[in-house]
C-alpha cells in the first residue's frame, strides 16, 4: 500500500500507521483486511485506532463511505479539512450559492444512488441551503449536509456568524448527528453518512468549527448496511390474499421503486398478471414509457389513463409510496381516487403507512423485494385476476389510445386568446416538440412552475433514476442545479433541465459554476413574461389583477452567452426540436453548456391549487371593487404578450 508520511502530518502519527499494518494478517489476496487502497490515496479502514488530526479523521470516514464529490462555497470554518481534499481524491465543487450546492447534491444523490454531499461556511452559508435540503427531504435522498458550526469555546455568545443551527433544521432533515467531542469525529462522521444512506434522507452532520484542530486516536469505519426485507409474514399474507381474489387490480408505482431498484421487478409483475401501471406524482421514471401496460402518472396534469385505470380498480398496489395526498387530487375536472376499492401500500417507513389514505395492508418492506415476493407467489398460485387478462389488456390499451388522442388535441389547438404567432409559441406544443428530440438516455430536471408542471403529461423515461423534480416542496431555482449534480455523477448521460423564466432568475448565477468546473448540461427556459403558476391564479378568481406577476426579462440567451456559455434563443416552432438536439451535441462533445431561451405565448395550464383557492369577498367599503363572484370566462391572461 503506497502512502508517505506527509499524508499523517506528524511523525507519531505516520509511526503509528505503520506499526498497525504491521499487525494486520493478510488474505490470499495479499491485502490486508483492515487497509483498502484506492487509486494511488490510502483508504485505512482500520480495526485498531490510529493516530490522525481531527480533520484527517473525517476526511478518511468520507472516503472510507466512497465520498470522492462535495458541493459548496469555501469557508474558513473547514478549511483545514478542506485541504485535504485533493490529496483524499475528494473533488470540491464551488458554487455561486448554497442553495444550489444543496440541490447539486440532491441531484448527484437521486441519480447515482451514492451520498451527496454538501457544506457550508457555519452561519449564513448553511442557511442559505434551507431551501435545498427540504427539497432533498421531499425526495428522500440521501444526501450528508455537513455544517461547521461556531467555537465550541465561544458558542452562545452571539458571535461572528452564529446562529442556533441544529434548531433551525430541525424540521428540515431526516437525522441530526452533533459532533460532542473531537476524539468522536470518525465515528459521528460515519454515524451521519450511515443514516443517509440507510434511512433515505438528508442528515445534518453539526461540527463545531474548533473540533477539526487537534489530534487522537481514531478508528475509521466504512459503510454499514442493512438487508431489506419485502415486509413481514403477516402483511406478505394478507396482500397476497387480496390480490388473489382481485378482479381488476392496478398497480401504482413511487419513487421506492426507483430508490430500491425496483423497475425490472415492477415490470415482471405487472407483465405476469397483464394488469396496468400508473406512477405517483412527478416519478415518471418508475415505470418503462415504451412498456403497452404503462398509463402515465397520476396527480397534477398527470394522464387520464392512468386515472381511469385507478378508478376502475378494485385493488390499488401502491408500493413505494406515501401517497401524497396533493398527487391524488382530482385532475381534469375528473375525482378519479377509487372509494371502494382495497388498498395496498408498500414502504419501507411505518410512519407513512396510512397517512394520507387509510390501507386495508400495510407492508412495511423494500419496494423491489415486495413486487419480488408477489410474483414468486403468483408463480405459485391461482389468481382471479387472470381469467379476465386479454379483456383488461383491451381495456388498458382503449384508455390510453384515448388519452393520447386527448393530449394530441390539446397539444395542437390553438388557444383563442393566445393563439401562437410570429415568434411566440403555444406552449404544450413546445414541450411536445421537446419530447420528440429528447435522447432516450437523457436525464431531465424540471422546476416548479406553469409551463414546467405541464410538462408532466410530456416527460416519460425507460430506466429509473432519469426524472429530478422538487417534488411537493415546490420550490423554484431547482431544475439547473439538480441536473449539473446529475451531470457529475453521470457525466455519460445527456442532462437537461426544464425552468420558466421566473425560476430561472433564482438559479442562473450557477452558469458560472457550469463554465468554471467544466460541467455542460442543456437548459430549457420558457420565457413567457410572467410568474405563470401565480398569474393563473389571478386570473381565474381575482378578476385578472397582475399583482407582482408579470415579468420584463432580458434575453437570457445574451446573458447566457455573457457567462460564457451558449445562448440560443428559439422563436419557431419547427427550431425547438433541432435546438435540443445540438444543444446535447455540444453537451456531449464539446462540453458545452447551452441556454434555450423558447419564446413563448401566455397561454397557462390548469392551476396548482384549485383546491385551496376561493373567490374573494370583502367587507370594507374601500375593498369592495376586489370582489369577484365568477371565475374567469376564458381562463387565460387577458394582457397581450409583448
């Protein structure tokens, strides 16, 4: 194992390495149990402690954890541990801002399968990553938010950049692992990167800033990990039961099937008892698109396939899912949710079984090994549901023959108040141009927004791990930072990201990023002028008065193009398809990132919440002229596009 004693910092310490390996057997092999070497680093997983800075500590754990990527902005507060870095084959990636560094590594976690990983100067460097790590919440990813904290010695005293940071993230991340003592900081270190991985959810890992000085013996400890089960006896049981008498069973597939690897399994099932998929809301990646059982998703401009499917059913094999209730509302005027059919649900966290919707099963398992287990059971049994295979097959395909005739109608009508026109186009046909050019590889990435959430009936995926979103956090600024962490975890694959324009004001400064640390990927950015998901709102119930929605941009293909990236800007229906695809061309071999800027109409989608929404009434005189008893005839902007 090739090392130098520069690497220990001390000559005690390097003595003390070496008189350790000097007590470890080797194997066969020839290497010894307790070192791994990697590349040309050392990577001592060592069974005895050695000694080793504090910082030397938790570097070894990340590597230990094969952590070789951390996303943030430098800071003093990890600085010295910060410096070994390089030497660890660790690549830290700076950004513009830290909230951006958070969904980097939301991004890099959610495709890789592997931590991502995230810091910040204490203070306001990880307060500014609030708003990424809730995301990451949102799509339980395992992701290890490191954060410096202030001088043990002078904690309390409102000093230079404090702030009571394990109370501020309480509410905000899966675990929270302080660091007590610097003599713990392998273990804690690991502890957090354990966590992660294993409860599927971003873990605060707090170290005051003075804990990385100093020296001790450490033991550092690789990655523990857990067999799964596909749930218990009982619940295997009892949903087998069901599913055997089941007539019209449907099959609706999360994002734990994309997390446990899951979408070969779902496949075989679903084939073995030719019923239909659907996928939850914004996991478009969690079943095949090109598979004929496939409906499309459910929830918020979701297919009517998939949704009548649901409400035909009379079992509903939800695995891998919470179940969010804002994924189930009623979508196109249509309260598809079943009220009489049984309910499975699958999910490996007993805290989200029957939350939303109460289950008559409830599996607390692996998503892949669940929809294993059934089969094999299948395999084995007689089940209702196959005497009627070749009928439901009809049934399945009618539905989505009819939904896509739909979807091509709505795609290609043109709206009467904002029909498309010399340098303007209809939206949804836009996306639909977007879906034809769109590289079967391709990782997508789409912000919140009008335009973007209409792009759910549009986006569609063979293999999981393909489709980032915010999820029901919802928060704009996230689609270009969560694909440029998709891009470095895998720098084979086109990386594409939807935003509108308002979204994309909140997260272009990472351009720079994107230029400076050599990572190409390809934005979309719809320019309509307006704060679309918003302005929808104004328009229907509060008598089209555009308070605070309606945007001048500049072109963001010049600004693009400023940054030193490329900037295009589309205003032709029959570009967009061509511009997609040179823009990957020159992601791929030229390591280029390109800016789309697509001009768009203001045409606007279905609202976000008609559920919460009401038409306003008022009681002070001065107020009156605000009050609106009808929804908006048209149900689009009525200010013209300029």
């Amino acid at each position: 194992c090739r090392t130098s004693r520069s690497h220990f910092g001390s000559r005690p310490a390097f003595a003390s390495y070496c008189a350790m390996l000097s007590r470890v057997s080797l194997p066969a092999s020839g290497v010894p149990r307790a070192v791994c070497c990697v590349a040309t680093h050392p990577r001592r997983f060592a069974s005895q402690p050695v000694t080793m800075t504090h910082s030397e500590a938790f570097v070894e754990t990340l590597v230990a954890h094969k952590v070789d990527t951390v996303f943030g902005i430098v800071g003093s507060a990890f600085m010295d541990a910060l410096d070994l870095f390089p030497a660890a084959g660790i690549r830290f990636i700076s950004v513009q801002h830290e909230q951006n560094s958070a969904h980097m590594a939301d991004g890099f976690a959610r495709v890789s399968g592997k931590h991502g990983v995230v810091i910040g100067q204490n203070g306001p460097g990880v307060t500014n990553s609030l708003t990424g790590i809730l995301a990451a919440n949102y799509a339980h990813s395992p992701v290890l938010f490191i954060t410096p904290d202030s001088s043990s010695t002078t904690k309390g005293l409102g000093g230079f950049q404090e702030c009571n940071q394990l109370a501020l993230f309480e509410k905000a991340v899966k675990h929270q692992v302080q660091v007590h003592h610097p003599h713990r900081m392998a273990e804690l270190t690991a502890r957090a990167l354990d966590l992660a991985m294993n409860d599927n959810g971003p873990t605060q890992l707090n170290i005051p800033r003075d804990y990385f000085y100093g020296e001790a013996p450490h033991t550092i400890h690789g990655p523990r990990t857990f067999e799964p089960a596909a749930g218990g006896p009982v619940s295997l049981d009892a949903a087998f039961d069901l599913l055997r008498t089941a007539k019209n069973p449907v099959l609706l597939c999360g994002g734990g099937v994309v997390l446990s690897e899951g979408v070969t399994a779902a496949v075989a099932f679903a084939e073995r008892l030719q019923i239909p998929v659907a996928t939850t809301y914004l996991h478009n990646d969690a079943f095949p698109k090109s598979h004929p059982l496939y409906l499309g998703p459910l929830g918020y401009l979701g297919w009517k396939g998939a949704m009548t499917a649901v409400s035909e059913a009379d079992l509903v094999f939800a695995v891998g899912s919470r179940l969010n209730p804002f994924g189930t509302l009623p979508q196109y005027g249509f309260d598809y949710w079943p009220t009489t059919a049984k309910l499975v649900q699958v999910d490996v966290d007993p805290k989200r079984l029957s939350l939303t919707k109460s289950a008559d099963v409830e599996v607390l398992g692996d998503a892949r090994l669940f929809l294993e287990e059934m089969t094999r059971r299948v395999d084995a049994a007689e089940v209702a549901c196959m005497a009627t295979a070749s009928s439901r097959a009809a049934r399945t395909a009618h539905v989505k023959a009819e939904w896509a005739a739909e979807l091509a109608s709505m795609t290609q009508s043109e709206d009467a108040v904002h029909p498309s026109r010399a340098g303007f186009l209809k939206p949804r046909a836009v996306l639909a141009e977007l879906e034809k050019a769109m590289p079967a590889d391709a990782v997508v990435s789409t912000d919140i927004g009008n335009i973007c959430s209409v792009a759910n009936s549009y986006l569609h995926f063979d293999c999981g791990r393909q489709f980032l979103a915010p999820m029901t956090f919802g928060n704009c600024g996230y689609s270009s930072p969560a694909v440029m962490g998709a891009k470095v975890a895998r720098p084979d694959k086109p990386c594409i990201g939807y935003s509108g324009d308002g979204a994309w004001g909140m997260q272009m400064m990472d351009l720079l990023t994107s230029v400076r640390e050599h990572i190409p990927f390809t934005q979309v950015v719809f320019n309509n002028g307006q704060w679309g998901a918003e302005k929808k709102n104004q328009v229907l119930w509060f008598g089209d008065r555009y308070v605070g929605t309606n945007l001048k941009n500049p072109s963001f293909a010049d600004v693009a193009s400023a940054m030193g990236a490329r900037g295009v800007r589309v205003e032709a229906l029959d570009q967009v398809g061509p511009a997609l695809s040179e823009a990957v061309a020159a992601q791929m071999n030229d390591g280029q990132t390109t800016v789309l800027e697509v001009m768009c109409t203001k045409e606007l989608g279905d609202p976000f919440r008609r559920d919460a929404m009401k038409l306003p009434r008022r009681h002070l005189a001065k107020y009156k002229g605000t009050e609106e008893f009808d929804e908006s005839a048209t149900g689009q902007p009525v200010d013209p596009r300029q």
